[in-house]
C-alpha cells in the first residue's frame, strides 16, 4: 500500500484530529472529508510519531511528550497556533498534551487513554489487553492481509475496535493490517505505560472539555476509565455517550462523531459579525 499521509483539507476553524495506538491518520478519513465538506473547517490529521506515516522514533522509549513535540511541529508549519483538538485513545492523551502547551482552543476527547495514576489497576489492565493481541499482531506481521482469510479473523480484529464484526468493512480491515504492521511504536509505548502514570495534570485543564465515552468500548470500558477524567477535571462541560460503538467509533458511526465534533466546535466559536458595508 502507498505510504500514509496526513490528512489536510478544508477552510476555517482549525481542527486537529489525533488517531489511536497502532493506528493512523486513516481512522479519520471520512469524519474529516465530512467536517471539510461542510466548508467551515480546515482539518489536519496527521500520524504520530512511531505510527503508519509517522516519523520512527530511535529510542526504546516512546512517551506522549514526543508524541506532542511532532504534532506541535507540524502545527508551527502549518501556522496554527491553536487548533480544536480531538483525540481518540492515545490520541485523547496527546490532547490533553497539547491543551497543556497551551496549543488548543477547544478539547475533545474520545475513548481517552491516561485516566490512570501510576499503580491503578486499570493501568496493568489496559497493558494487559495490549500484551494479550500480542500473537494476533505477530500473526499481522508474517501473514499481512493473507491475515483476514483466518478462520475468526475478522471477529478477532472488531474486538478492540468496533461493537460488532460489521462495523468494518474489508477495505478498512486491510487499511488496519497496514497501520498495525507498521508500528513500532507498540512496545515502545508498553514500555511507557508500564513505567510511568498517566495523565495527572487534568485539573489543570482551561478550556471547553468535551468528554465522549462508547458504550461498547471493550478496551477502556465506562466507566472504570472514565471516572478518573471526570473526577479531575474541575470543570467538564460536557459527557456524551455513544451508544453501540466499539472503541474507535469513526469506523462505524463517522457522521455521528462529525456531528459531535461540529456542534462542539461552534458552541465555542464567536459568531461572524454581519458585514455592514453599505450600511448608511
């Protein structure tokens, strides 16, 4: 498959889209082809450092600190300042990253990963589960797309994306294979979770906060993961749950998160003033 690129198209507010662990900026392509569409975004989604397209990191250890250095690089080239921020996953946690630089005007984060100190059991849980796919990802390297022919291979690959095996179809299964397989960035960041906590900043948080959890998320369920977000942000403005969506609901429900983007991001925009030219 051709190398991945980051997403970039439209006109207006700018909107930054933060993909998940082992994933790309592929995870975003029809929510936003459908927020540019609308003629009142300027969307980018890149690949994270470590990630399908991304740049590959030289050390062991891959943090969210890098992760943010490459995204807040590529936002200088673009001459953004700030942007609305959305992130699913791993993504939610560079969010709440780049609010911390100060780099967002708005948050909103999806399924988020980080809702854990450095000795909560949910963090050993969520390491568990990554350590647990770590056959079906070797399975991924040697076979590539000749993967999907395994008897139950599709089911297996729904479960830490989708509610249903439904939710995907065999072109995104494939486009997943290629973003899975070209990951390095899968034991580095095991090796960080492991070893450090997870976001401990949040009652920090300053702007507009969006929390977006999935009910049928079955790698950070509701609300044992929720609950320490809505715990430490002091003032959250809003919890939406998505109901019978896995994990990454993009694949399954894009028109319902561009929605719940759209809505955020223009309840937190100053009206345009009328012109009044040619007024006497």
């Amino acid at each position: 498959m051709a190398p991945r690129e980051p997403i970039h198209s439209g006109a207006g507010e700018p909107i930054l889209l933060l993909h998940p662990f082992m994933m790309s900026s592929y995870v975003w392509t029809d929510v936003a082809a459908q927020l540019a569409d609308t003629g009142r975004y300027e969307v980018f989604a890149p690949s994270m450092a470590g990630h399908n397209g991304g740049p590959r990191n030289r050390s062991w250890f891959l943090d969210t600190n890098t992760l943010a250095d490459h995204v807040e690089r590529q936002l200088d080239q673009l001459g953004w300042d700030t942007a609305h921020v959305v992130g699913n996953s791993l993504g939610g946690w560079v969010a709440f990253e780049m609010e911390r630089r100060g780099r967002a005007r708005t948050l909103t984060a999806i399924a988020p990963a980080g809702g854990w100190h450095r000795w909560s059991p949910v963090k050993y849980e969520i390491v568990g589960k990554f350590v647990a796919g770590l056959p079906v990802w070797l399975t991924a390297l040697v076979l590539r797309e000749r993967a999907l022919r395994l008897p139950g291979a599709k089911a297996a690959a729904s479960v830490p994306i989708s509610a249903t095996p439904a939710g995907l179809t065999e072109v995104q299964l494939q486009e997943i294979i290629d973003d899975v397989t070209h990951c390095p960035a899968y034991y580095q960041l095991l090796i960080k979770a492991l070893l450090m906590p997870g976001l401990m900043e949040l009652t920090e948080t300053a702007v507009p906060t969006h929390l977006v959890v999935c009910e049928r998320d079955r790698v950070l369920p509701h609300p044992r993961f929720s609950n320490h977000f809505r715990k430490h942000i002091p003032n959250i403005e809003k919890v939406t749950e998505l109901d019978s969506v896995g994990h990454i609901p993009m694949f399954e429900a894009p028109q319902r998160v561009t929605n719940l983007i759209a809505d955020w991001v223009d309840a937190h925009v100053p009206p345009v003033r009328q012109s009044q030219a040619g007024a006497s």
